[in-house]
C-alpha cells in the first residue's frame, strides 16, 4: 500500500513513511492538548472552548498545542488567605506562604 502511494505521488516510500509519523505524531500531541484542557479546572483567560478551537484549527502546524501549552495552561495559583497578616506570627505566614507556593506540608 506504501509503495502505490509513493508511484503516485511519484516520491520515495522513507518519504511517505516519514509523513506518516509526522502526521502520528501531530494527532497524538493535539489530542493530548484537548485531554489536559478538559481536565484542566482553569485556563488563561478563562474560556475553554476558545483554546479548543485554538488546539483543533492551528493543530495543522503544532502551533494550536504550542500556544495552548505556553499560554492557556500557565495560570497563576490564587492565594487563599484565610486570616489576618497582622494576626500571624512570622513562622506561621512563612509556613501559610511556603504552602501557598509548593502546596501543603503532608507530602513532604
């Protein structure tokens, strides 16, 4: 089947072979895109469906996955302050900000 490919496109089967992972590779990386937005709680600028769109549309050229990867998912951490600042000690809002940044102590 290769080979009938290759004779009417008049080119090499290595050629053909090569287009086809690249092509494997392009449906892989954008459907792993779409799974991570879907399970994803938040995106940049909030709107989902948008960077589905982005992800299907400029899926083509990688880029749809690349944008979505260096954009869409980079959504900053909200701090959840709970109680006063002036009513901690030092070693407590440590503590509460070095949570904040690396997520709770009970991993650890």
């Amino acid at each position: 089947m290769v080979e009938s490919i290759a004779d009417a496109l008049s080119v090499s089967t290595t050629v053909i072979w090569g287009l086809f992972v690249l092509l494997t590779v392009q449906v892989a990386v954008q459907f792993w895109a779409l799974v991570d937005l879907a399970r994803r709680p938040r995106v940049r600028f909030g709107m989902k469906w948008i960077w589905a769109l982005v992800i299907i549309f400029l899926g083509n050229s990688f880029i749809g996955p690349i944008l979505y990867v260096a954009i869409g998912r980079n959504v900053p951490e909200e701090i959840d302050v709970k109680v006063s600042p002036s009513r901690t000690t030092s070693g407590e809002r440590t503590r509460r900000a070095v949570d904040a940044l690396y997520g709770d102590g009970e991993g650890r």
